[in-house]
C-alpha cells in the first residue's frame, strides 16, 4: 500500500514538473516572440529617426508611413497584393464600375514583365493595334517592370474624378507614349487617352446559331448576357457561341450567375488557402442549355473567363475552341480599412472542377486553332470563329 502511494506521489510530481515544463516553455516562446516583435519596431523606429533627422531634405513623416505600409505588400513578391490609399481604392472601383478613362488596354503580370492581356474593343489601343502578348516596357519613356504595375497604370489611366464635361465637343485628355516589345522587337505608339464605357455583352444571329460576346466580367455582365440569350433563344437558336478571346476577367459572382444560365447545377471552381481549407463554387439548377455549346478562347482570356472555361470543359457541358489561355489562377480579396484606405491581398488559388491548378499554364482548348491574322484583317474573316460554326453544325 505504501509502495502504492509512493509510486502514484512520483507520477503526480512528474505530472506537475512537465506540465510546469510545458507551460513555462509556451511560455517562453510566447516571450521571445514579443521580444523579436519589439526588436522589429524598435529598429523601424531607429530607421525613422535616422531618416528624418539625416536626409539631406525636409522629410514627410506622412510619406514615410505611407512607405512603410507599401512596403508590407512589396515584401510578399507578389506584383497581385498591394496597398491602396483612398484615392487608389476609388480608382482601383472603375474597372468593375462601367467606365473609366485612359487607353482601353488590360494588363497582367507574365515572366517578371507587365503584358497586355487584351486591348478592350474599339478602344484606343485597339485602334493602334495593341495585341494580346505584348510587353510594355516603357511609359512617357520611363522603364517598368512587374513589381512596378500600379505605377505604370497611373502614368496610363486618367482618375475618373478627372472627367470633363463634353457639351463643348471631345474632352481632351492628352496622349500617353507607350513603348511595346512584340516578338522582343520594341515599337513605341503615341495612344489618345479617351472616356471608354465598357458595354460587356454583345450578342447576334449567325445563320441559326447564336453568339455573344463578353468582353469582360463586370458588375451587371451576367443580367446583360440573360437577357441576350433570352433573345436569342426566342429566335429558336440550334446552337450557342460564347466568345470569351481577349477577355481578362474580372468579378467571380458575375462568372457565377453566367455559369447558371447555361450549366445547371454543377461545380464552377474551387478554391484553396494556405491552410488547405477548400471552398466550392456552384452553380445553381435550372439553367442547363439543351441546345450546343462552344466557347472560343485565346491568350488574352484569363481569370475570371479561365474559371468559366474550365467550368465548361470540366462539366462537358460544351467544346472550347482557339488557344491556350493567360494562365491566372490566384484570387485576391480587396479589404477596405477604417480611414478609406485598403488592400488587395492573394488570398488563395483556385483550381478547375477537376483539380487543376491552371496558373502560368493557362486552359488547353479541346480543338486548337491560331486565328489567322492576315485573313482577319485583309478580308474579315474568323477562322476560329468559322470552325466554332462547322462544330455547332455539325460539318465534317
């Protein structure tokens, strides 16, 4: 009995030494974390107070923390995530919004390097003939690169706060010099910056078939394209084309309500963080098209266009056809801060219905073809839109 009770004293004494032991280690680092936090602070302070005290000008203190909260993002290595003041957040809201000013040109990030992923429709870059795949370099004759990508857009774009009253005729909103290299050989354009109105859907009769265009997922694009295909479906269409080429992406929901209209319900995507937590994105039942799908694509269509593609060709719910996509796979969430000011952060990837991961790979069309360019602008004439018509028909 005695040697019972000791025994059990000796477990009850190592129990209490190594829940000591563990709680003084969690504990400790728990202290030596606050310590390397205030270490951080300390020395960002001291950097400060070198800098204002030493800098052979007059320092802004406002500037400086405006610094510091940039650099936050710049040490992420991702050119996706970065820091808005209030005035950015506003102008970062046009692209979504219907309207903005400046070339009429989407750019994205590619081998370290700012490439267009389309020029927008009868815009000003598209009349100077802008392509997808090109790379600009330089701006007013200052050299950038991916890390600088806001920048760039700025010297670009004109703030839609800008805009000019046009009862006088045209407003006038200068010129922009951009520098492209196409094929690693440069070719500088001098572009007129314009009010460009993004009407995203398009939509007509092709024979018996149906087309629409959508040029960009923005906010009213999925109400646009119901009602288009509602149109075309009273004409009793015998197949459906959705030309998704140069299309850049944009808003998730807008990809979702489109994806409802002709999948019925089925996954669209699904996204994953770094923790492995998964989120799956459906559409809903009812919207199912009974009639043929092609979906034409090329290397300007990326993001949120990607996700529907994949969607498509996942699902077997239609054939894709032209080019492999942009390859954009990570989705940034936009947060808004206290004083107006806010982030964009890449939060997660995302990946088809079927699992794949398609970032800097892009979306392989079920049939490739290149469009023909000299075809295309001498006579008018789409090869890939053709063979999208020869599909839907049936010819062999």
């Amino acid at each position: 009995m005695k040697f019972s009770k000791i025994k059990l004293l000796v477990y009850s004494t190592t129990l209490v030494l190594v829940t000591s032991l563990v709680t003084t280690n969690v504990v400790s680092q728990r202290y030596e974390a606050l310590i390397k936090d205030s270490l951080k602070y300390e020395k960002l302070m001291y950097l400060e107070k070198e800098i204002e005290q030493n800098f052979y000008q007059d320092v802004n203190s406002e500037d400086l923390f405006l610094g510091m909260q940039r650099g936050l993002f710049l040490g992420l290595n991702d050119p996706y995530s970065e820091y808005f003041t209030k005035e950015e957040l506003d102008e970062l809201s046009e692209q979504t919004t219907g309207e903005l000013i400046g070339i009429g040109v989407i750019v994205g990030i590619k081998d370290e390097n700012i490439v267009v992923i389309s020029p927008l429709k009868d815009s000003p870059a598209d009349r100077v003939g802008i392509k997808p795949g090109d790379i600009i370099s330089k701006v007013n004759d200052q050299a950038y690169n991916a890390s600088q990508l806001s920048e760039a857009i700025k010297e670009i774009k004109v703030p839609l706060s800008q805009k000019k009253s046009s009862l006088l005729g045209k407003p006038d909103y200068g010129t922009v010099k951009i520098e492209v290299l196409r094929e690693k050989e440069p070719i500088v354009l001098e572009i007129e910056r314009e009010e460009i109105p993004l009407h995203t859907v398009e939509h007509k009769m092709i024979d018996e078939l149906g087309y629409i265009q959508i040029t960009q997922f923005a906010e009213g694009t999925a109400r646009d394209f119901k009602v288009a295909l509602k149109e075309l479906r009273n004409q009793e269409i015998k197949g459906l084309i959705i030309d998704l080429r140069n299309n850049p992406g944009g808003l998730l929901d807008q990809v979702q309500e489109v994806a409802d209209s002709i999948m019925g319900e089925a996954t669209i995507v699904y996204t994953q963080d770094r923790k492995g937590k998964k989120e799956y994105i459906k559409s809903k039942d009812g919207g199912q098209l009974d009639i043929p799908l092609v979906v034409l694509i090329n290397g300007g269509s990326a993001s949120a266009s990607e996700v529907l593609s994949g969607a498509v060709r996942d699902n077997e719910v239609g054939t894709l056809v032209g080019e492999t996509t942009f390859g954009k796979a990570l989705v940034q969430s936009v947060r808004l801060l206290s004083d107006g000011s806010g982030y964009k952060l890449t939060t997660q990837q995302y990946f088809t219905p079927k699992g794949e991961n398609i970032n800097h790979k892009g979306i392989k069309p079920d049939i490739e073809i290149a469009l023909d360019e000299e075809k295309f602008l001498s006579k008018q004439v789409d090869n890939q839109l053709e063979k999208a018509k020869e599909i839907l028909r049936g010819d062999k």
